[in-house]
C-alpha cells in the first residue's frame, strides 16, 4: 500500500462561526482561530479543515458563497487568513479549505447575471428550466424541505436548488463553469493551502433529462436521486488533471448516497480523482423507521454500525481509503447518539467511542469538540432553532403532514445540526469562554462543568485520551496500514476487531452496553502490550468488560493468525 502524508494524519474541523470569537462579537472568527493553535498542537493533530470562511449572506452559515475569493467580514481578512495560514505552518500544521461548488449564493456575481434573461454570457451557469402545465419541471425536493425548484419572474423559468433557494446548482455541464471554478481553486492553492474538503461533490452530476424522483416521507421526490450522476467521474478526474494534481493537497469528497463500488472510483489508489470520501450509511442508521426520514430519537444501533464500518474496511482495503468520522457540523454530538452523555458515562463512553474509530484503517477526523466529549443542547422549543434545516422541517412537518409538535421536537432536537454548532466549551468562565459578548447561538448550559480548561488540568480527561489515541498513530504502521478483522460480528453490545500486519497485530475491544460483559482476549494478546485503555486499575487478564470500557492489545510476537 502507497504511504502517503495525509493518509498517516489526523484531521481536525473547525467551524469558524462557533470556535472563538476573538472581537467581542459573538462570532468566531480567524484571530480566534489563530490564537488556539497551540492547544491544536498540544493535542496533537496534523491537519486543519475550515468550514466556509468566504464571503456569504449566511443563509446557510456559509455553505452559500456570493464570492469565493473574500473572507466572511465576520471572521476577519484576507491578510487574517494569510496571517493563519503562516503561523499554522510554523507549528507543522496543514489547512484544508472547504469547496463548496455544487452551488453559489443566489447574491452571487454569476447568479445576478445570469437570472438577468436568457441571452446573457452567463445565462446557463445554472440549472434553468421552464414551468411543465404551469408547475415546477419535476417532483425533486430540497434537502432543506420544500420543493427544489425556485420560479424566478424576471426569466420566467424555474432555477434548481437541491439546498436553499438562496443556494441555486451550478450547472457543471457548461465548461465554462468548470473553467471558473478550477481557476479559483487554483488561485487558492498559490496561496499555499494545503487541500480542499468538497462539499457535497457527488451532486454536481445531474440525472439525464432531470427525472422525476422517487418520494421521500410522501411529500416530494428524493434529491439523493442526483447523487454519483452520469459525468460526476469525468468532472474530477478534469478537476485533477486541472487543478489537483498539480500540487501536493489532501482531498476529501462529501459524497451522499455513495456506494462502496463508486467510493472505489471517488479515492481509487491511482490518484486520479480524489484521496477519500466521506460516505453517510453509518450515520443514517438510526434513522426514523415509522416516517422514512432522519429526524428521530433513536440510539446509533451497535450492530448494524459495527457490520457497516467493516464492510467499507475490508472494502477499500488496498484499493481506496477510508476517512473515519462520526461527528461533524452537520451531525448531532455522538457521545450523546451512541455513548451515554449521563454524568456517569459521559468521559468513559467519549473515551470508548474514540477508541473503535481512531484505531481503524483510514485517516481520522475530530470536530471541535468531540475532545472534550461535548454533548448535545437541551431543546425546548421549536424558536431554540437557527439550523435552516431544523426550521423548515418542524414547519413542513407540522403543518403537510399534521405532526404533533411535542412528538417531533424531541426527535428534531437529538438530530438537529445546531447541535454540533453550540460554542466551543473553552472555559467556566461566561459564554465557557467563547466570547466576551452575546454568543450568536446560545451555548450548552453545560460549559461549567464541560469545558478545555478543566480536562487540561487533569491527567485523566477525555482531551489527554484524544492525545495519546493520536500519538499511537504517529508512531505505528500497525495501527495506520494494518488490515481489519471484525470479531464477534453478532454480538450486539460488544465491538471487538483485529488489525494486522504480517509480524504483528493488535485487538481493540470495547463494550457499548451499560452492564457488565463477560470477554477474555486470546492468550497472545493477553502476553502482549496494553497500548491504551479507558479505566485504570482494571485489566484485560480479568476476562471482562465494565460499561463502556475499552482497550487496546498488541501483540509484536511474530507470531499472529491470518485472516
């Protein structure tokens, strides 16, 4: 297997709007950033990845760019970013811009001329069609609820928007869009970024002859119908002959709806698309069985998430490579989706849930956070909202399809992405330290006892164990390039697998449950080293797991089973 720098990294997300606010604003922004490296090198990750920094009316917290070379004045400069990007260097740290090309603002400069008629140069940068028996061209529905298509007066045609109708699709058919958008990315890596994270870059692609979709919860069609469309291979491998190739970069695609056969494609080992994707079947799983869509209290299930994240690792296993996440700004957190955020498990289950994910084949992602085991916000109100998401659907779902309000909010609550969005819990101090004026989304009443200040004080934090599972990385091929053996694949609370070399191998062991579970590892692995473990004063050789415990084995014997 090819050795690559990113694939031996560790990467951290940063959501500008919500890490640290450096003005007194109540936004965070680049200063803020620039000022917490050292804490970034302190725990010890190798790469940065912003969440869009560029200009942006902020309809959707700036995943709506109206101009993709000027920095979002609530977050500083363009000389700020310079002033970040230096100093991150100085510290042997990376920094991975989010593209977000799929689709503009609808204030963008393209956009304005091109709804200004039909004739003008720009007049088919984006998806435009005309009305079918005086309706929308077809049944697609927006992500963010609602139809995806956007009737505009001054055309008299429809424009498609698969997110906010603020947010109109590119129309990635037109090689003159194709042309702006690699001289753009080009222009940012002379600046001497260090990759590109691609927003929802399995979409670009749209079905021929823009098909009606299957329906989604009854209302309109499903917008997953765009995904790994038609020519969305052609594209990337044009963006990587263009642009990609030409510099040394980490690229990871946002890929929704992406298979393990056309993961194979996005981040094949030729290097000709993509390094990685992030693909979403593991963290769909606890989706609402009764109504078809996501919103839903239900726990991560154990067994089916163990059986998914097997088959993408021994699916990509030599022939592509995996990223490994289960939080970011657009997930709930997960200690409180598949650990237990109780006073009692909240440390122990973080701990737990970092060590499945961090000992894995693939290169890691934390967002902000997730190293303090932060958890979800208390809703208790629709009006808590500011997620665009959130708001629309407890709209449309209360109002088309008659959902009682005190039934939905709890399930729009555990899932809402606001969730990831709270503060960055840095201090007990007021506002945990965030900022020194009125925070733009509430943060987490918790921060007084959740917060990088008190886990920096103690040997024992949740932060240290996020350390040391980054330091075990750096320094083994074993736990970066091995290969993966599911163990136990039926039990339903125990998450047990083998990582492997020809002369080596190591056991990770974890118990999900809140009870205790009989399991004694193998005898090799018992005379081996213990490299991590989330309880202290208890072992392995005891033949059993507490709640939520978790550890890790290795075994350097030379003498190891195969597959």
């Amino acid at each position: 297997m090819k050795k690559t720098w990113w694939k031996e990294s560790v990467v951290y997300q940063i959501y500008p709007r919500s890490f640290c606010d450096s003005d007194g604003d109540g936004i965070g922004d680049l200063n803020g950033i620039r000022s917490k490296l050292d804490y970034l090198k302190k725990l010890g990750i190798d790469v940065i990845w912003l969440s869009p920094i560029y200009q942006s009316p902020n309809d959707d917290n700036g995943y709506d760019i109206s101009d993709y070379e000027k920095i979002m004045k609530e977050f500083g400069t363009m000389e700020d970013f310079e002033a970040l990007l230096s100093e991150a260097h100085e510290k042997g740290i990376k920094i991975v811009m989010d593209l977000v090309v799929n689709h503009t603002s609808d204030e963008h400069r393209w956009f304005i001329e091109s709804r200004r008629d039909r004739e003008n140069e720009k007049s088919d940068f984006y998806l435009w069609r005309d009305p079918v028996s005086g309706h929308e061209p077809n049944n697609w529905g927006s992500c963010f609820s609602g139809s995806a298509w956007q009737y505009d007066e001054g055309r008299g045609q429809y424009y498609l928007h698969l997110f906010s109708k603020k947010q109109p699709d590119l129309n990635w058919e037109n090689p003159k869009v194709r042309d702006e958008v690699f001289s753009m990315m080009e222009r940012w890596c002379e600046k001497g970024i260090d990759g590109f994270r691609m927003d929802v870059i399995s979409l670009i692609s749209k079905p021929e002859g823009l098909p009606d979709a299957p329906l989604r919860g009854g209302l309109y069609g499903d917008p997953g119908i765009c995904a790994n469309g038609p020519h969305v291979h052609e594209y990337l491998k044009e963006m990587n002959r263009r642009v990609l190739s030409r510099h040394e970069l980490m690229t990871v695609g946002e890929t929704a709806g992406v298979t393990l056969e056309e993961a194979k494609k996005y981040a094949n080992s030729d290097g000709s698309e993509l390094n990685m994707v992030f693909q979403f079947e593991h963290v769909s799983l606890d989706g609402n069985r009764d109504y078809g869509f996501k919103w839903s209290t239900e726990k991560m299930p154990l067994l089916p998430l163990k059986k998914n994240l097997a088959k993408w690792q021994l699916g990509l296993d030599g022939v592509a490579w995996n990223s490994l996440f289960l939080c970011n700004h657009d997930q709930p957190r997960i200690v409180s989706r598949l650990g237990n955020d109780s006073a009692e498990y909240r440390e122990r289950s973080a701990k737990c849930i970092a060590t499945i994910l961090h000992m894995m084949q693939g290169t890691p992602y934390i967002y902000q956070g997730e190293e303090l085991a932060m958890s979800n916000y208390p809703f208790k109100s629709p009006e808590e909202f500011k997620d665009l998401e959130s708001v629309n659907a407890y709209s449309e779902l209360t109002e088309k399809l008659k959902l009682e309000g005190s039934k939905l909010l709890p399930m729009i609550a555990a899932k809402s992405r606001d969730n990831a969005r709270t503060p960055m819990q840095w201090s007990a101090e007021e506002n945990a330290g965030f900022t020194s004026g009125k925070p733009w989304i509430p943060v987490n009443p918790n921060y007084r006892e959740i917060n990088a200040e008190e886990e920096l004080s103690r040997s024992d934090s949740v932060f240290y164990y996020y350390q040391k599972l980054i330091s075990l990385r750096h320094s083994s091929e074993l736990i970066v390039y091995g290969h993966f053996e599911l163990l136990l694949p039926e039990d339903p609370e125990l998450f047990v697998y083998r990582r492997y070399l020809p002369d080596r191998e190591l056991l990770v062991a974890a118990n999900f449950s809140e009870r205790e579970r009989e399991y004694l590892p193998e005898e090799r692995f018992l005379a081996g080293e213990l490299l991590i473990h989330n309880m202290e004063g208890r072992s392995p050789q005891g033949g059993r797991l507490a709640p939520y415990e978790a550890y890790v084995l290795e075994n350097r014997s030379g003498v190891c089973h195969d597959a």
